[in-house]
C-alpha cells in the first residue's frame, strides 16, 4: 500500500463532477486510508485504541463493506460472496457514556482474512464502475431503485465516509501507544510571531446555512435545506483559543470550580479525573504535546484541542460564550456588502496556503500561520486546524429529508446530546471544506481534534 502524496487532493468539481472525476477521488480516499493502516506495527490491528470504539480491524473491513453494500448490494448491481462479513462490518457506532464493548481479539477474524474480503470488494467496484464516464453514468451504475439520485450522490457518499473514516482512524491511532506505530518523518513547522488575540466586530448581517436542493450539489442529508438567519452584531475572536491561553485556564483553577461546568459535565470531570486538556501531557514540570508519533513540546501557539464542555467551561470563566451556528458562519463567510462567500477568502478552491487541513499534516499549526485564509472580517484560521465547537445542538433544518438509503446517518443523533462543529482539522479532506458541512460530537469526548472560540455581543 503506497503512501499518498501530503499535498492538496483532487476534489472533484462542487457543481458538476464528472465520473472520472468521482472514480479519481475514490481511488485517492482508499489510497489514504490504506496509508493509516501501513502505521500499524504488526498486531496492532487488533488494538482497541479508544473504549468506546471498535477494535481496528472493525475499520479495516468496515470500508468496504459499506462501499458494498451501498453501490453494490443495495442496488442489486452484485450479489454477496461473504455475507457474514458485510453484516459483521457494516456499522459503526458513536460513543456512549457507560456502555462499552467487550469483545476480545479472537472474536474477529484473521487479518488475511479480511484483506482477501477488500481485494474481493475493490476489484468488483472497479468491475462495476469501469463504464462510467461522466455523472449520468455514474447514477446509471450506482443508483437506488427510488430514482432521487441522478447526479453520482451514491458515489459522493462512499468517497466521504470513507474520507471522514479517515479522519476517525487518525485520530484512533494518535491514541494508540507509541511503540504499536511505524513512525514517520514531519518537517517541522516554520517559526511564527505570537499572535495578537483580539476581538473581531462583526456587523449585523443574515447567514446563510444550509444547502439548496436546487444547487444541485452534493451535501449530506442534514445540509439541507437552505435557509437565512438574522444575525445580530457581535465580537467573535480573531483565533481560535490557543494552548497558551488555554493554560491561563488551567492555572486559575478552571478544573476545580463547579460554576464554570453544567451537572453533567462536572460529574464527568470528576470521574475521569480531568484537570487538563486530553493531548497535554507534564514531564518534568513540564507541559507536553502527545503527537501522533511522541511527544514534544506543547506548541503554545496553535489551537487547543479540548471537549465541548471543557470549552463551555472556558467560555464562562472569559465571561464569553462559544458562537451560534449562525454566527460562526457570518463571521465565516459574511461580507460588509452583505453578499456571502464560498470560502472564508473567497470563491478559490482550496489550497494549502489557506489552512492546515487536508491532510497535509499531522498536527495543528499556529493560529496564524495561514493569513490567506482570512474571512472577509479579517476572523482567521477558520478552515482547519481543529474543528470549531459552537454553542449549538447537532438539529435538523427545517425540510429536512434522511438518505433513504442512509436514513440514520443524521436522524440517529437528533439526540439533544450532540453539539454541532464547523470548519475542520488537520485531517479533514478538501471536498469537505465546503460552506454547508456540519460534523457534531458528543460533549464529553475528548479525542476529536476540535478546538473553539470566544463571542461577546
């Protein structure tokens, strides 16, 4: 398995991809998830990295198996050669407070096993989408029998969820001892000056979320649908809080005062014995950053990454408050004008002089470090370096329709238990930079790579 090249992948086009273009991508998204399982040292893939979640070897089949039985099964485009394994691997599951799973290492089957189960799979993929040629031939070969889906939303879907896997895995082997990972080498991120933390007024304004159906665009079912929302004038951060900041926090005691924390988190916090963030470690007296591959010193000027209520808890001690949906996307995309922007600098597509995301390294970077990516308002860092909490619970919008061949991929956590995150990490593909994504966690969860900033009205 070949590692791919660090640089910006090829998204395929937003408004009318063609099939080589989705075929391309694809085959890039297995080429990266291929790559995170080559970082595994032998047995490692029977690892549980984090407790809530499966073991690795689950992700290993799990990928295909959905690419299966979404382009293939479903469609009744291919029969079933192991149906024992489309069934072990088809879903995953999110993380719930108290129930974790029990299984052992020999509950699974043999790593080769399951190689041989994704060869089998790819190989008739490729089989099955080798006539497509453009998007109508994409839907022709990878369409459902209700008929919604004639602009390759199959395929989209397949080369996403894999790409959001990818993050996932990242972010499971990242908690994966050292020594059960192949190291690999990172050029060092270039010095910056210290940034200036200040706040950004941002005039009153609507924000668009959402996506139209009629932009014919590919969004996942709870992108939808479009919609204005007034927003009154605000001051939001320039930067997401850093390390630094983050450690005034932890010195003033912000751990030990029960004001800052709502009930459930403070009994959260007690019972896992938190008093710092997740990816900080202390040697020596010392603050550290726990990096995919060792530790190192903690990078004082790049984004903490923190859980939601750790993030609330922070907010209430700055007498702030984390930003509604709406607002992070006016502060995001809004214009004096009044006129909306695709990106947070414009209407480019991305590139890695805008953000740390795609890939393009394993660790976030200063905060200001990508002065290319400034919004409008000049609020920075907005897209990468750490997916962004806001203060909202993950909810549908208003003409909300579930995939019917995915109706649970948002609507099982309609929940009143996750909170919705904008923006992106260092592991968030390219073609889900997009205005429109929303990705949502529970507030107790402390290994994603998200960070956070301030508002005041």
């Amino acid at each position: 398995m070949a590692a791919p090249t660090l640089t910006m992948s090829r998204s395929p086009s937003p408004y009318a991809p063609t099939g080589l273009e989705l075929r391309a991508s694809l085959d890039e998204a297995r080429a990266r998830t291929d790559y995170l399982f080559t970082l595994l040292r032998p047995g490692a893939i029977y690892d549980r990295a984090i407790a809530e979640r499966h073991r690795l070897i689950f992700y290993l089949g799990h990928l295909e198996a959905f690419d299966w039985n979404l382009l293939a099964q479903d469609t009744g485009k291919r029969t079933s050669f192991r149906s024992e394994f489309d069934r072990l691997f088809a879903f995953g599951i999110d993380p719930i407070d108290g129930q974790l799973p029990s299984d052992q290492p020999a509950d699974w089957p043999r790593e080769e096993e399951v190689q041989n189960y994704v060869r089998r799979i790819r190989e008739e993929l490729d089989e099955l989408l080798a006539g497509a040629t453009d998007s109508a031939d994409v839907s022709e070969s990878a369409n459902t029998s209700s008929g919604m889906l004639p602009d390759g939303t199959l395929l989209n879907v397949a080369i996403e969820h894999r790409l959001m896997h990818a993050e996932t895995l990242a972010y499971l082997l990242h908690e994966l001892p050292f020594k059960r990972k192949i190291p690999r080498e990172m050029a060092p991120e270039p010095p910056m000056p210290a940034p200036s933390h200040r706040s950004v007024a941002i005039p009153a304004g609507v924000a668009t979320l959402g996506l139209a159906r009629s932009a014919k665009r590919f969004g996942w079912d709870n992108e939808f649908e479009s919609h204005g929302v007034d927003v009154p004038a605000f001051s939001i951060a320039k930067y997401s809080v850093t390390n630094q900041q983050f450690m005034e926090f932890v010195r003033a005691g912000g751990y030990e005062q029960k004001s800052l924390w709502d009930a459930a988190s403070w009994d959260w916090r007690g019972a896992m014995g938190l008093w710092h963030p997740h990816f900080w470690r202390q040697e020596n007296l010392r603050w550290m950053f726990r990096g995919m591959f060792g530790t190192e010193p903690l990078p004082l000027h790049a984004p903490v990454y923190v859980s939601h209520a750790e993030a609330s808890a922070y907010a209430r001690w700055a007498r702030k408050r984390l930003p509604t949906e709406a607002q992070w996307h006016r502060a995001a995309y809004g214009t004096e004008s009044g006129a909306e922007r695709e990106y947070p600098w414009g209407e480019q597509m991305p590139d890695a002089s805008r953000g740390n995301f795609d890939f393009a390294r394993w660790h976030p970077t200063a905060v200001n470090g990508h002065p290319a990516g400034s919004s409008a308002f000049g609020v920075m860092d907005l897209l990468g370096n750490g997916w962004e909490w806001t203060a909202d619970v993950f909810a549908p919008f208003l003409g909300f329709q579930a995939f019917p061949f995915y109706p649970g991929y948002s609507a099982n956590f309609f929940d009143g238990q996750h909170f919705v995150m904008k923006g992106g990490s260092p592991q968030t593909a390219a073609c889900m930079l997009r205005r429109s994504f929303r990705n949502w966690f529970q507030p107790h969860y402390t290994y994603s790579y998200a960070t956070f900033r301030c508002v005041e009205e």
